[in-house]
C-alpha cells in the first residue's frame, strides 16, 4: 500500500466562503481566523467571498470555484446548523462527486471535547467535486478553529503521513498527467 504523502510541503489555492445573512468584511471572524490560517500555513487564498444562506447563491459561488482549474480546497464557514435558514448541506451535497463522510464524524468528535453533546447540531459535511476539496464547517470561530486545527491544517499537508487529501487534488492529478 502506498503512502500519500511527501517530504517537501505542496502550498494550495484555497477559496473561503462565509454563509451568514447578517456579517460582512468586517464583522465575518470566521472567514478571517480561516484566511488567516490558510497564510500562516503557506497556503494562498484564491478568494474569499460572503453570501446570504440562499441555496442556489450558494451552488453558483461553490460551482464556479470547482470549475476553476486553479482552486483546489474550498472552506465554507456557516450554515451547518438547524435552523430554517440553515442550508449549506442541502446546497452542497448535490454537488459532491464523493462524500468525505469521516469528515463530520471527526469534527463532532474533536467538537464534543470543547462543547459536550451541543455538537450534535452540527451538520459538518465535505467532498470531492471535480478534485476539489470543499469543507463545510458551522459559522462560528471557535468552530473554525476546531475544524482547522483538528483535521485540516494536517490533511492539507502533503507531508502529513500515512495520508492526506494532496494526492486527490487537482494540482496533484495534473502532476500524475504530466509523467506519462
């Protein structure tokens, strides 16, 4: 069995989207603790957007991003709860060539260390779409810190052993085209 991962760091292009009715540049600490996480890591953001929790506003931005050849991890922020509003899963899983079902598993189990059962409410998802990587986590901050700190500051290092999600990547996949 293969190993998935490498000595030399491989720095992504990641796309933050904040889903929240009421935040804006300003007040959007979530998204910021993310873009500031993506650059303390050596990542790059691509972009960085908010929307309102509108389904189908939601599928375009994320759409769009995932048929960009040059995003390869997308991080959404909110819209993972119960409430009516709440429809980040309902817009994105449509979307999901494969589901990463560990992903809320691991979240709610890291989660449940910090807030105890309230982490039920949590409906973060993530998958693969067109080699892209997108990660759902609920709006909060401290949320944000646990997704990243948790799971992706590690599964977005291709030096991370025995695996990470580098090799399922579009940079990766193009890499493997170009040794043929």
């Amino acid at each position: 069995m293969g190993k998935h991962s490498q000595k030399d760091f491989v720095p992504l292009s990641i796309a933050v989207l904040t889903v929240s009715d009421t935040r804006d540049e300003t007040t959007d600490t979530s998204g910021q603790y993310l873009v500031n996480a993506i650059e303390q890591a050596g990542h790059t953001l691509h972009s960085r957007c908010i929307s309102k929790d509108d389904i189908y506003q939601l599928r375009a931005i994320v759409s769009a991003w995932i048929a960009d050849n040059t995003v390869q991890v997308i991080l959404v922020t909110g819209g993972t709860g119960f409430t009516d509003r709440d429809s980040t899963p309902e817009a994105l899983l449509p979307l999901f060539d494969k589901t990463v079902d560990g992903f809320g598993e691991l979240f709610r189990h890291i989660s449940f260390q910090e807030i105890g059962t309230s982490t039920l409410q949590s409906r973060a998802i993530a998958g693969l779409a067109n080699h892209t990587l997108i990660c759902c986590l609920p709006g909060s901050t401290g949320a944000c810190r646990t997704g990243w700190d948790g799971i992706l500051q590690q599964q977005l290092d291709a030096r991370h052993g025995p695996c990470n999600f580098i090799p399922h990547l579009k940079l990766a996949v193009a890499q493997c085209d170009t040794r043929q």
